[in-house]
C-alpha cells in the first residue's frame, strides 16, 4: 500500500460510504474502510479521528466557504441581503454534489449516533455566519438571529432540492426556502 497519497481523504471517505450503504454504519470497521480504500489504517487515522469523522469531510470547510462568500457581498448590503448572497453562491458551488451529498445524507439519516454530529456541523455554520456578520459591524443580536435563521433555511433547502426532481437547481430552493420563513415571519 502507498505510504502517502494526495487524495487519501477522499479515496477514505468513497470507500466509507459504499461500506456503510452496503453493510451499514455500525457493521463497518476503520481497517475495512482503509482496506477499500487501499490505504493503511494509520492513514485512515491521518486524516479522521474515527469513522463518524469519514462522513463529515466535506463539511470541514464548508462554514469558512460561507464566510467567504459572504464577504464577497457588496459593503452596502442590509445584514439579510449578505446572507442571502452567501447561501446563494454556496448552493451554487455544490450543485453539482448533489449524488454524493443525497448518499452521505442517507447514512447519517439511518444511524441516530451520527444526528449529534450533523447538529454540531449545523452550529459550527452558525457559528461562521455569526462572525461574518459581526466582522461587517451588525449587532450581535441581529447577528445571531440571522445566523440561526440561515441554517435553517440552508436544511429546508437541502431538503427540498435532495427531494425534488434532478434539474431542481440547489440556489432555487435557497431562494424559495428565505421567502417561506419570510411569509411566515411577516405573515
């Protein structure tokens, strides 16, 4: 087996998922997820700190991509046009994710063990939009509220775009899911 690979986490976490989709979660050992993968437990361990880890790769950057994108808004932008633009332009980067996000889902989905990981990925994107929104000089309660607001229409929108049919573009359901909450904020 190769002693470094450049794609190690990702060859780690394809073979994760066919294993867990196949035998389950729990019937999956780390050395047969490192063996599909044709790499060494050592380096499973590299790069995950267990196999709940190999599900969340992804995930890892994503509040930081949000951040991004969010000060990528124009300085002028109202505290929820900001966010907007920030979920927007992250739905846009994963459109084409959309299969390997709809199976990772699946398997967090049928283990109740992976839901607190999934709600601590949830409050780490929070957490992100939060500081973005601080750093552009909202008030910390706005700042808050905005950021719980955000991500839940970020799981209402994954919902609805995993759900619906393949040419559903992500940013539509981003759009569709702010004006919701919106109508039944106002409403």
């Amino acid at each position: 087996m190769p002693r470094w690979s450049p794609d190690a986490a990702l060859r780690l976490e394809a073979a994760a998922i066919l294993l867990f989709e196949g035998q389950g979660f729990s019937a999956t050992t780390v050395p047969q997820i490192a063996e599909a993968a044709g790499l060494t437990t050592r380096t499973f361990f590299r790069h995950f700190a267990d196999k709940r880890d190999v599900l969340f790769l992804r995930d890892r950057e994503f509040p930081h991509a949000i951040s991004d994108f969010m000060a990528a808004a124009p300085p002028e932008s109202s505290a929820p046009a900001t966010v907007r633009a920030g979920l927007s332009a992250a739905a846009r980067g994963i459109q084409d994710w959309r299969q390997p996000i709809a199976r990772r889902r699946k398997v967090v989905h049928s283990e109740p063990a992976l839901h607190e990981r999934e709600l601590l990925q949830r409050q780490h994107l929070a957490r992100a939009i939060e500081q973005s929104l601080r750093q552009r000089g909202i008030d910390p309660r706005q700042s808050h509220t905005l950021a719980a607001v955000a991500v839940t229409c970020f799981d209402l929108a994954m919902e609805r775009w995993l759900e619906g049919p393949p040419e559903l573009l992500f940013e539509e359901c981003v759009t569709s899911a702010w004006n919701d909450i919106r109508d039944c904020v106002d409403g």
